[in-house]
C-alpha cells in the first residue's frame, strides 16, 4: 500500500488510493471514464459522492495543480519545510509576553466560553466524515449491536454527536457529551432535539483529577477526541490520557484527530503567538498544539515523563542517597553511573496504538495561485483486553 500509515479511511474507502501514482496514471491514461476524484462534472464528482470520499486525488508529475482546490497526501517540498522552519524561528524571536502566557493558561475555559459566544452552532459544519475515518462508529451504531457507551470530549456545539445520532440504528446507544465549556455545553442542552435523544451534555475538563458526573470507571466503549488534544498544555497530557484509560472498558478505543507539526495553521501563526514549543495562543485566546507521529506514540503507549521529568527524577533520587546514606542503593552500577534511575519509570497506562497516522492535503487558492499545505495527526489507540487471568480476578473480586 502506498498510504499504509494513513487514516482508516485513506485505507478503507477506495483501492485506487492504495495503487502506486504511476498506476493510478497508466490507468488513467487507458479509461475513457473520468474517475469521480478527477471530474470537473458536478454530477460525476467526490462532491456529489455518498458517502463522500477523501484520500484519493494523488498529485502525479504530470498535472496542473492548480487544475483543482485540493489533493491528498502531498508532502511539503524543500522549499516549504524551508519557509516552515523560518517561520517558527521567527514567531520563537517574537513569544508570548510572560503576562499573556499567565492569563491564557490560567484560565482557558474562559476564553472557549467568549468563542461558543461568539460562534453558535451555524459557524460549525457537521462532522459526516467520522464514521468513514473510524469504522468503530459504523460498529456502535449498528442496529441490534447491544448496549454502547460513545463518549465525545470536547463536544463543541453538537456537530459531531448529533450527526451521529441521526444516523443511529442501535436502540441501546447512548452519547455522553461532554466540554469544559459552560456556552458549548448550553448550546447543545438548547438543541429542540435535546430531550428526545439518547445524549447527555455535560461540562467536564478531561486534565481534570475527577471523572465526568455520573460515569464510572470501565464504562465507555468509544471515545471521540477530535481536536481536542490539541487546546492542552503539555503538562495536562498525562491526566487526559490516564482519564480515557480508567474510563474505557478493555478492548475500548480513542478515535483522535488533531493538528500536525508543519500545519498552515503554525506557519501562519503571527508575532506574540509563541508561547512554547509548538504551543501557541490564537487570537481569540484558546491555545493549540502542534504534534508529531512519534511524540503522539510515546503519549499513548505511556512513555510520557519527559527528558526534565527524568531529570528531576534523577536529582532527588540522587539527594535522597545523600542525605539517607543507611539506605542501600541499587541503581548504581560499579563505575558510579546512573542507571535505571535515568531511565523512563513504567506506567500502567500504556494504550495498544492500533492506527495512526499522518494526514496531508495541499489546497489551492487557483485565483490566487496559491498552495497551502494542511497535516493533520489521526489514531486509534486501544485499551488492551484483558488476559484470561485478569477476567477471572475481576469477575471473582
């Protein structure tokens, strides 16, 4: 496959998507049919497609781009990752003023609140794609799959729960919708289909050390993450994580999207906007973070202490040695270097990294003759069922 590390979609929704693009070219060049992806007919094209389909417009050597508005998976040219690199350079020389970077992150559900305020559910467009990039939707949703527990974090104004539950056919699933947004949270309460869904809207800050009200521990089948990782800090990461591991049920899954390293978004960013690395304010307050593959990977599987975590580690472990010289010391090898105190401490948290993937669209502006690239990060991350052993202890205890 071409597009292996791609989204479920990219993988699932059309086999010429998975071909080489010398492939995909022969064969263009021997059908007389314009494929849906290449049409400029508006009854033969993705726009009229159902479902609607993306992942399958390569850029191949031959073509104009700006022929069309966008194409799927085309990586940055040396020119672009140059200007990318130049651009963070400068926002880094222009940060965040110490006052700013205080009052943003002390208080960021203010600022979500004044954005819900100032956009209600019309600025949004309804997330109709989610079950195309994550099949488990398609698989809750199913009529006479048994009872279901959906949780979406950071559900915004409803336009991801309530597509969801129109096109619901499992009578037993229910929609735990939550936000650490009181505006988001009303907006979705004053919805007129409200009280006649399976859903409950709910204000809940997924870093925070409590779980959402009236939802136990083990009880979620699936939880929605999209965008949401993103808004923060990096030190809230590992309460977000922990938080979806004591909710999920084992075999449960995370279905993530959020913003990729390198994405129009960072470029764009202005002066006053850096507020650390790859972390930065918006000018309507709310923060956003920029990831990588890896950096996703080590958060999920649970390597999470970071290298000054370590550090802080190491140094009071060191000074405990010194101060309580009685007690032995293990970590220590014969020529006085620290082992496995340097070493990342294990966690129980430690999620099964089903899919993930990077997800690249080049737009064009034609009049303008611009590109403009987006990377987005998409995964699938899975809480581990559990052993024989552990099923028998729970279902004894």
């Amino acid at each position: 496959m071409a597009v292996s590390d791609i989204s479920a979609l990219t993988l699932t929704d059309t086999t010429s998507a998975q071909s080489s693009p010398e492939t995909f070219l022969s064969t263009r060049n021997t059908s007389e049919e314009i494929p849906p992806h290449r049409s400029h007919d508006p009854t033969n094209n993705l726009k009229r497609s159902d479902p609607f389909q993306f992942g399958s417009r390569y850029l191949l050597p031959t073509d104009n781009p700006f022929e069309f508005n966008a194409w799927d998976h085309v990586e940055p040219s040396p020119s672009d990752i140059a200007h990318f690199e130049s651009q963070v350079i400068a926002q880094k020389a222009a940060p965040v003023s110490d006052f700013d970077r205080t009052r943003f992150n002390a208080e960021p559900a203010k600022w979500w609140n004044r954005f819900y305020a100032n956009n209600t559910s019309n600025f949004f467009k309804d997330r109709k794609w989610l079950q195309q990039e994550f099949p488990v939707l398609k698989e809750v949703t199913r009529k006479g799959v048994g009872r279901k527990m959906l949780l979406e974090i950071g559900a915004g104004a409803g336009n991801t729960c309530f597509p969801i539950l129109r096109g619901n056919e499992n009578a037993e699933l229910f929609v735990y919708a939550c936000d650490f947004s009181q505006k988001a949270v009303d907006l979705i309460r004053e919805s007129e289909v409200y009280d006649q869904s399976p859903l409950q809207a709910e204000i809940w800050d997924v870093a925070s050390a409590e779980l959402p009200p009236s939802l136990d521990e083990g009880s979620v089948d699936v939880v929605l993450m999209i965008f949401v990782f993103s808004a923060l800090h990096p030190t809230q990461w590992k309460q977000a994580v922990s938080n979806m591991w004591r909710l999920l049920k084992p075999g449960g899954e995370v279905c993530f999207r959020d913003y990729g390293r390198g994405d129009l978004a960072q470029v764009r960013m202005k002066k006053g906007r850096w507020m650390e690395e790859n972390f930065y304010i918006r000018g309507d307050g709310t923060r956003v973070y920029f990831f990588d593959q890896e950096e996703l990977k080590d958060i999920w599987s649970g390597r999470l202490l970071s290298s000054e975590e370590t550090e802080i580690q190491a140094c009071n472990e060191t000074e405990k040695r010194i101060t309580d010289p009685a007690e032995p010391d293990h970590s220590l090898d014969t020529s006085g270097r620290v082992d496995e105190v340097m070493a990342p401490y294990p966690s129980e948290v430690e999620f099964e990294i089903a899919s993930l993937g990077v997800d690249r669209r080049l737009l064009i502006n034609r009049h303008k003759q611009l590109k403009m690239y987006r990377c987005w990060m998409q995964g699938r991350f899975r809480k581990p069922e559990l052993s024989g052993n552990e099923s028998k202890i729970l279902a004894e205890g």
